[in-house]
C-alpha cells in the first residue's frame, strides 16, 4: 500500500503527517492489515479482525488528529508499531488479534 492508497481510505489521517517518511513506512509494513482494517461503528458489542486492526494501527493517528495527544508522540507510536513487527512479523500479527475476536462486527439493537 502506499501512503496515497492510505489516507485516501482512512481521511482520518491528519494532513501534517501525509509527507512523514515513518507514514510511507508503516503504509508498506502494514499494507495486508490496512487492507483489511475498517473502523467500528460506535454500536460494536463484538469487534471484527478488520475492527482490531484499525484500533490498533489507524486509531492512533486519529488521536493526535483529535490533538489528545502530540505529533511527536503519534510519530514515535507509528515507528514503535513498526519496530514491533520487525522484530518478530509472525507475533505482532497474533498480537493485533484477540483470541475472543468475532467473525463478524457484531452491532448492538437499532444500529444499521
């Protein structure tokens, strides 16, 4: 994936970090997830693999875009995500997914 291909489909991601090189990074690492990745609804009783993966990769972009939290931080996040999968690939992805996840985003009553 590149980072065009990523923010084009999370637009959550703040505009000031589209030309950081950790951003090109993490689009390539992550490419199978981020393909996958969508972002709950806000009626989730039961989170899907595509659930899991936004939270874990997208959300904190999304944070420092909700200035919760600063950019240097978000940045040092994105590259701690990445240094995280390439010290051991196979176990970061069984990270990212909780054994209990559902097959399927599970919505609660009255959400579409």
């Amino acid at each position: 994936m590149t980072v065009y291909d990523l923010i084009k489909r999370f637009r959550e991601i703040p505009p000031d970090l589209h030309s950081e090189p950790v951003l090109e990074k993490f689009a390539e690492t992550f490419d199978p997830f981020l393909k996958v990745a969508n972002k709950p609804s806000a009626c989730s009783t039961q989170y899907d693999a595509g659930n899991h993966y936004y939270m874990k990769l997208i959300a904190p972009m999304g944070i420092y875009g909700y200035r919760l939290c600063t950019r240097a931080d978000c940045l040092q996040q994105l590259q701690a995500l990445i240094d995280q999968h390439d010290a051991d690939p196979k176990g970061f992805a069984a990270s990212l997914l909780p054994a209990d996840a559902a097959a399927r985003e599970v919505k609660g009553s009255g959400c579409s």
